[in-house]
C-alpha cells in the first residue's frame, strides 16, 4: 500500500508540474499575442494619425498658397493666416488631431508650421505629432512620432482634373433652431456654402483659358427635394443670391435629393469630355442633414443611392450638423428643441454609411463649426485636385 501511495504522489506532482508549466507556457504566449495585436493596433493608429496629417497639410499648404496668390504677400499676423515660421497647435486651427495623439498638460502634441519661399514661390506645410502606444508601452516604446509635409506652388498652375460638385443641402424645419455655437443653422449654412462657392471660384481663376472645368449644383431637400430652389448642374459656381434665398421649413426626406444627385454624376461625364476632352472628371457630392429622416425606408433608399455613386467612382462627404446631444435654442423667445440618443445615432449611422470613408464623414461643435467644416472640404477638393507636392 504504500508503495502504491508513493507512486499516486509521484504521479500527482508530475500532473501538478505538467499543469504549472502548460500554464505558465500559456501565460507567456497570451502576453505575446496580446503584445503583438497591440502592436498592430498602435501601428494603425500612428499610421491613420500620419494619413490624416497628410490630408490637413494639403490643406494648409494649399490655404497658403491662395492667400499669397490673392494677397500678394504671406499673411502678418494669425488673423490673416498661418504666419511664416510660427508653430501652431493643430487643435487651435479648424482641424483636428486629438483621437490620435497623446497630451502634455492638455495641450495636443501635435503641430502645424507653415514655410514661404519668396524665390520659388511656394507654400510648404508642415504637420507633425506624437501618438501614445498603449499596448508598446509594455516594452517601453512610449511614443511614435510621425509627420506630413505638403508643398503647393503660388501660382497654382496646375489643375489635375475637371471637377463637378453637387451639394445636397437640409433645409427641413429643424434648421431653424440654433447650432452649437449658437448660430441659427439656416444662416450658417448658407453662409458657408457661399464662402465654399467663393474658394472654387479663386481656385479656378485663371485655369480656364482650355475649356471650363468646374461645374457645380444644388439640391435643397425637406420632406421632398424643394424644386423650385434646385440649382442644376453647370459651369461655374452658384450665386450668392441663388443661395440666400434659401429658408428652411417641413419634414425630412433625403432619399429623392441623393437618387437626384447619382442621376447628375452619371451625365457629368459627357459635359466634361466635351468641354475639355477629359473623360474622367472627378466628382463629388457633399450631403448635409441635421437630424433623422421621417421614415426609416428614406434611409434605406438614401444608402442606396450613396452606394451606387460610389461604386461608380463618386467621392462623397457627409456632414452630421448639431448632433450634438445638448439642447439648442432659436431665435425664438423660450422654444428650443432636444435631440434623443436615438435620433443622434440613427443620423450619424445613415451619414456614415453614405460617406466614402470614415474621414469623408465630418460633424460640428461647440469648436467645429459648419463653416470650418464646408471650408476643410473644400480645400480637400482642392487638394485632390492640384499637383501637390508631398
């Protein structure tokens, strides 16, 4: 008996010793997997932060070079524009960084320094930052650095491409309520549709002596696409006046402006070949609502027409306007108007399923306005459009 008792220790020990080390094997290979799928996700995210670095010094470069253009000399002072040599904080600008980098003393760490040359006339932007790994840590790798330059000459002589521009705009009833900087929405829509208009008119000026490129339209939508104010497609850019007539009023319908706007891109095609020869103009439809559709089917129908248009080689950006959850007031005394969670969700899902990618899909705030919004867009076009130099 005892013998047989010494044999089932012995034989415990041995299954106890196997069961330690198997654990303590899994144990090291969990935290290597665990490191290693980190990794990755922190490499994603340096690498996304470099991606969206990229676009904003297109799009400052590109701002420059504009204002010297117009101007004549680089801006003097940060009322004017970016000046040359100073560094500024990504988050005091109209773009934005902070889900990608890390913070000290709540400042972002990322940065955007603007170079003029006078003697070739150039513009060079340039954005860098950090990120916080927060699975390399582990092996202390606490920061990745990353940056972006851009580089876009004064005179903007060379334009890629032939350009159509289709805006589809709510002008439903909620629009009469105040934003989150406490604008009424109409008004600042409008007003940043005209400033739009006005940054492709200065970006085409003197680009047109071989054909018109630019052709642009406009669909104002409530409960059903307000005809009367549809600007259609055609060359040039629409009027201020074609755009302050706008007033906002009725329910919200956006699947007959979207389905308006892919029958638009399938015909643009032709104008442009015949105009210029060009047989693939870039196209692009910037949709804007501020709340939900009054039917469920309208947003099955609007993600059709987006899916279709960008199948067939349609670039759009979709802006979330005041879905903020936050009550907002109007101009008039004592009525104002709350959005649910439900409401917020459901129009961000059908504004990012439409969008072309998750950074095509833009939203206001209390520090993004709609104006900075249409004018980052903007320069993205322009950006898209232009031999920029990285």
């Amino acid at each position: 008996m005892k013998k047989t008792h010494r044999k089932e220790t012995l034989f415990a020990r041995w299954k106890n010793d196997i069961a330690g080390s198997i654990a303590a094997m899994w144990i090291t290979s969990s935290v290597a997997i665990i490191i290693t799928a980190g990794s990755a996700y922190d490499a994603t995210i340096a690498f996304t932060a470099k991606a969206k670095a990229q676009s904003i010094a297109d799009a400052v470069a590109l701002n420059a070079a504009i204002y010297v253009k117009e101007f004549g000399e680089p801006p003097q002072n940060d009322i004017q524009g970016f000046v040359g040599g100073t560094s500024y904080n990504v988050s005091d600008t109209s773009h934005d960084l902070s889900k990608y980098v890390s913070s000290t003393n709540d400042v972002n760490n990322s940065w955007v320094r603007v170079t003029y040359d006078e003697e070739t006339g150039q513009a060079t932007a340039v954005v860098s930052g950090i990120t916080a790994p927060r699975f390399m840590s582990i092996v202390n790798i606490t920061s990745i650095d990353f940056s972006a330059r851009s580089t876009v000459n004064y005179a903007i002589e060379d334009l890629n491409n032939s350009v159509s521009v289709a805006m589809v705009l709510d002008v439903s009833g909620s629009m009469f309520f105040h934003d989150e900087t406490g604008v009424k929405r109409q008004d600042a829509m409008e007003s940043a549709v005209i400033d739009l208009m006005h940054n492709f008119n200065a970006l085409v000026a003197d680009q047109e002596d071989d054909g018109q490129i630019l052709r642009t339209g406009m669909i104002p939508y409530y409960s059903r696409i307000w005809f009367p104010a549809v600007i259609n497609m055609n060359w040039g850019t629409i009027s201020d006046n074609n755009i302050f007539r706008l007033f906002e009023g009725g329910g919200t319908n956006s699947s007959g402006a979207m389905n308006l706007a892919r029958n638009w891109m399938n015909g643009e095609t032709a104008f442009h070949e015949a105009e210029t020869g060009r047989e693939n103009p870039k196209k692009y439809v910037i949709f804007m609502t501020d709340g939900v559709n009054n039917r469920t089917f309208f947003d099955t129908s609007t993600i059709n027409a987006c899916n279709a248009m960008k199948a067939e080689g349609v670039e759009i950006f979709t802006i979330g306007y005041a879905l903020t959850l936050q009550t907002y007031g109007s101009p008039a005394p004592g009525v104002s108007h709350t959005p649910t969670q439900a409401v917020i969700d459901r129009a961000t899902a059908l504004l990012s399923n439409c969008a072309s990618s998750p950074e095509h899909f833009r939203t206001t705030s209390g520090d993004t306005s709609i104006s900075e919004i249409f004018e980052n867009i903007g320069a993205d076009i322009a950006a898209d459009i232009i031999r920029i130099s990285n």
